[in-house]
C-alpha cells in the first residue's frame, strides 16, 4: 500500500505516526510525507532512513498541487488542522482524485458537514473515514462498545484529560491543537440535547469523574466536540450527548479559565491568545508537563433492566496526547492495509471500525495506549446526568 500523510514530517502525531507505520515492512509499500516546507520534510526523513519514505513540501491550500500529490497512492491520510480550515477541502479532493482517505478530525463543523459528502464519495467508490484518533476516535469505539452491551442508550457521556503534549524534546511549534481547544472553550459551542443539537455556554462549572489511580477524582469542562455528533446518528434511542475535556496538572485548567473568561468578554482575543502561545514554544525556557491521559465513557439506560449507567474509564501516565492519537490512527491504516474491508462514502470510527479489531491489531504491535493502560467498566446504578447542564 502506498500512502500519502498529509501534515506527516511537521506535525507531532505526524511524526509520530509515521514512525509507526515505517515498522511495517510488509503491507506498507511507501509513505509520501509532507510538510509546507520541503526542507522540513528531507530532514525528517534523513532521520527515518527509510528508503521507502519520500519527502515532499506540500500546501494543501492549493488545490491543484494537493491533487496532484495523491495521484498514484491509495491512503490519504490527513493530519493537517484546524480541520475546521482544511479538512472539507480535502475531502473533496480525495473523492475528485478517488482515494481513500482517514483522518483526526477534531472539529463538530466539517465533521457534520461531511455527511453530505456521503453521496460523492460512495459514486467515486471511495471511503472517508473521519475522526480516527483518540479523542474522538477511541472515544467512539469504546462507547459503541458499552452501548452494545446495554437494552437502551438515552444518554452519552466521554470525558478526557491530558498532559504533555509531544513525545518530542522539541515538539512542533504548529498551533493548530491550541487554536481548536480554544474555540472549544469560548462563547457558545455545540452539543447535543433532547435529540437536538444546541447551543451551550462553553467551559462552565466543572464536573467531576473518578478516574483509575494515580488520577482519582478529577475535573473536566464542557467541550466542542464530535463525539456529540456522530454517536446519536449512530447509536439509536440517544438524547443527550457530551464531551469534557481538562488539562492535567490541574493549575493549567485555571490559567485556561482566565483567559477563555477575558475572551468571552472581548478583553483578549483567540489570535492574542494564539499568538502568545506560539512565543511561548519558541522560547528557550522548557517547561517540564507531566506525561498522563485519562479517559472516561458512559452510557446511561438500561441494562438487563435496570436503569444505570455502564462506564469505561482508563489512565496511562506513559503516552502523551501525540502518541495517544497517532497509535489508534496507525491499528486503523494497519486494518486498511491488511485488507479489513470499509464501505465507500462517509465513515466514522463507531461505523466502520471494532475496537476488538484495533485492540487486537495493537496489540500485536506492542502499542503502548494498550498495554500500559489501567482500565476498569463498571456498572452503577448512580449515575452522572449531564442532561440538565448548560
């Protein structure tokens, strides 16, 4: 299989990911990585030494040029953010050129709005499977999960928290993630309630999850996101729909609050916020975070009966957000590569992919969001209702 990464020699889960899929000597024939700029992408695969990896400087902007350089492969993969920017167009040139294509997607916006790119891809006889990371991605596996174990699903809930950012010592000075979770955490985003989705106020009194040790009890904020989105249009019965987020240690969540506080007020604005983050990278003063990821699933009904929720939860304090969202990206181009069939159009993870297939691909691979993940499910009848909060 040949594949082409967009965003695979600049980005922190590009890199990431690419240095996974290059252990692959098989199914995986040849990889094009890009990056807007070609010097970026000759030095990182210098540092591969892989004579099956190819460098090329890309601006995905440019329509012709991109189109071009998917000519001849039969993977798009697609790291390249804000999704909320890139990804629409990027669809529609993988479907024009009739490759397939998976991507991280992050953003609730493009992700809705590729649905009516279902038709086209489906005539072009090529999938596009969005969101494959792990928040979302892992997120919708492990909930379909949960809710094929219960008789009826009224309401979702996944929450996550995170750490250091890249594995690198120098990570990637791209502020696409921070440009996301900013508008993820300001003015009014969307969610889903009552079988409708609406507007909320963003980043409001924190709700509290108890995580495996070493987290425990821990904090989380209401979030943008596509799991509110994509889970209800998959799993029948759904009303209530939502994703937290927070950011470990917990200090980092306050200085977060600050500023998404002066924003909504128009004391400070995103690009500001945007702008003094991407100084701050470039500094020569490191700032040491520590390496941890949490995750917590629920879905609230009935099961064997009785009214519950049925909750995964797990922690990993050896993966940082780049790892914890390249690996599963890599089980899933493992799948496609190794034959695992996904059926033309508009795909998500909860309707194209199992997580026993990825766990196991992952597995096989010795990848650690699996192996050094402290996990537990449990059932309660107690449960945690996000269905009244705004």
């Amino acid at each position: 299989m040949k594949i082409l990464i967009l965003g695979g020699a600049s980005g922190d889960v590009g890199r990431a990911l690419t240095r996974i899929l290059v252990n692959e000597k098989t199914r995986i024939t040849h990889l094009t990585i890009t990056s807007r700029s070609i010097d970026t992408a000759r030095k990182f695969v210098i540092e591969l030494g892989d004579e099956r990896v190819t460098a090329l400087g890309l601006d995905v902007t440019d329509k012709r040029q991109l189109m071009d350089a998917m000519q001849g492969h039969n993977l798009i993969v697609n790291i390249v953010g804000p999704f909320s920017d890139y990804g629409i167009p990027v669809m529609k040139a993988a479907i024009e050129s009739k490759v397939n294509y998976i991507d991280i997607c992050d953003d609730i916006e493009p992700t809705v709005e590729a649905l009516q790119l279902d038709r086209f891809a489906k005539d072009s006889g090529v999938f596009l499977l969005l969101c494959m990371g792990w928040f979302p991605g892992m997120s919708n596996l492990r909930v379909k999960a949960l809710a094929d174990q219960m008789d009826e699903v009224e309401e979702i809930v996944t929450a996550w928290v995170a750490g250091k950012k890249s594995p690198e010592d120098i990570p990637s000075k791209g502020l696409a993630g921070i440009e996301h979770y900013i508008k993820a955490l300001t003015g009014k985003i969307s969610t889903y309630r009552e079988g409708h989705r609406i507007k909320i106020p963003a980043h409001q009194k924190g709700v509290t999850f108890q995580f495996p040790d070493p987290l425990g009890e821990y904090s989380c904020y209401q979030i943008e996101h596509p799991e509110t989105a994509t889970l209800p249009y998959v799993i029948p019965g759904v009303k209530t729909a939502s994703t937290l987020g927070a950011l470990y240690p917990k200090k980092r969540n306050k200085t977060i609050r600050f500023f998404t506080r002066l924003i909504d007020v128009k004391l400070f604005s995103i690009h500001l916020f945007i702008r003094i983050s991407g100084m701050s990278m470039r500094s020569k003063k490191k700032v040491g975070l520590p390496t941890l990821i949490a995750s917590y699933m629920s879905c609230i009904g009935k099961k064997n009966g009785k009214k519950g929720q049925l909750s995964y939860c797990e922690v990993n304090t050896k993966l940082t957000i780049a790892e914890a969202t390249s690996q599963p990206l890599a089980c899933a181009i493992f799948y496609i590569a190794s034959g695992g069939r996904i059926e033309p159009g508009v795909n998500f993870p909860e309707t194209a992919l199992k997580v026993e297939d990825i766990l196991r691909i992952a597995d096989g691979h010795n990848l650690s969001f699996v192996k050094d993940a402290m996990a537990k499910t449990t059932w309660s009848e107690e449960v945690i209702s996000l269905e009244k909060t705004t």
